[in-house]
C-alpha cells in the first residue's frame, strides 16, 4: 500500500472514530474530500504537462531526424 493510501486510510479511521465519539462531524469528512480532489487536479495537470512535453520532444526528434 502507498504511503498516501496509508494516509488516507488512517484519516478516514479518525473520521470514523469521531463520529463514534460525537454526531457525525461533517466538517472533517469534506475536508479529508477536497484534499484529495485537489491532490487529484494536480496530478491529472502534471499527467497532462507531461504528454504534451514528451509530444513535443518526439516531434523535436523527428525534425531532428528530417534534417539529416
């Protein structure tokens, strides 16, 4: 298991825990939600960045190569 999803796990298991020990506090569940939907945006970003780099380096490459 990743250490994020040990992460994520261990604050879902407080979550719980809390809601055990009073009713049910929203707050926390919605926050443990956006720090992971935001986490989410990065890395689809990063993910996006990253082809359009590696597009861009092959087409680099295939220049490269025409002017030979």
């Amino acid at each position: 298991m990743s250490e994020e999803t040990e992460k994520l796990l261990k604050e879902i298991k407080a979550y719980r825990d809390d809601m055990v020990a009073r009713n049910y506090p929203y707050q926390q569940i919605s926050d443990i939600i956006t720090k992971w939907e935001m986490n989410k945006d990065f890395l689809e970003e990063a993910e996006k960045e990253n082809r359009k780099l590696e597009e861009s380096y092959q087409e680099s490459v295939r220049q490269a190569k025409e002017r030979k």
